[in-house]
C-alpha cells in the first residue's frame, strides 16, 4: 500500500479514545449477556482475553460492565417509565445502551450527563439500527432530567 493510500485509510478510520473504547466492549459484554445470559466473569474474561482490542482503559471497561450487569434490574426499573415499548421488544443493542447509558447517569456522576448521552448515540450509531441513536438520545436525555437534575437545569 502506497503512503498516500495508507493515510487515507487512517483518515477514515480516526483512533478512538481508551474510554470510548472501553464502553464499546462494556457493550458488547451487555449485548452478549443479553443474547446468551451468560455469566458476567465469564463474558468479561471472554473479552479480556480478545486479541487485538486496542487500547481501551481496563479498569473503565471492567467498572462498566460489572456494574451495569450487577444492577441491571434497578437500571431497567429506572428505564421501563420512559419507554414507549416493553424491556423485552427493544433491540439487545438498544437494550445494551440504554442498560450501560442509564447505569452512568445514575452511577458517575463525574462524567457530564452530555458526554453520557453522546457515547450511547455514537455506540448506537456504530452497533444499532439506522434511527435507533434517535430513539437512544430521547430516552436517556428524559432520564438525565429525571436523574441529574441540577446538572440538566444548568444546562437547559
């Protein structure tokens, strides 16, 4: 490959953050959860042990997806009034999101809620159906009124 074609194909591919990263394979391990019910060790050792995964921060990954599937049922209680459709009939990858967006929201507070909201519709961009991120980016700014209350009126 010349030079030239070779800095193209970089240009088409940017390098993504460890963080952003890490989200996308804490996605993974939830969609993965979701499809198969899987143990959560199990899937997170199945990851880890992926060749070529790129950089990604380890410890972001493993506080996601731990945390997201630990709590899952608190999550989903939180996410099921702003719903316009049962748990059951979302997607597994608008499940995924909405599952990792909502455990962010409510558990870290130190991420802006806007960051939150901006990876779930860019994971759901890259891994969910053509107008899903639409239906991602609703749910969750619904929930970070409800969740984040001073930061959203802050913002709004």
């Amino acid at each position: 490959m010349s030079n030239l074609a070779a800095d193209r194909e970089v240009k088409k591919t940017p390098l993504k953050s460890p963080r952003h990263r890490a989200r996308e394979l804490a996605l993974q391990g939830i969609y993965q959860w979701r499809v198969t019910a899987g143990k959560e060790a199990q899937i997170e050792k199945q990851i880890q042990d992926e060749k070529k995964l790129g950089r990604y921060d380890k410890e972001l990954f493993s506080k996601l997806l731990r945390g997201t599937l630990s709590q899952h049922a608190s999550l989903e209680a939180l996410l099921a009034p702003h719903l316009d459709r049962p748990l059951a009939e979302l997607s597994p990858v608008e499940f995924a999101v909405l599952l990792l967006g909502v455990f962010e929201l409510s558990q870290h507070p130190e991420v802006p809620y806007k960051v939150v909201i901006n990876e779930a519709v860019e994971l759901t961009k890259t891994f969910g159906g053509t107008d899903g991120h639409k239906y991602v980016n609703g749910v969750l700014d619904k929930l970070a009124a409800q969740i984040r209350v001073m930061e959203f009126a802050a913002h709004k």
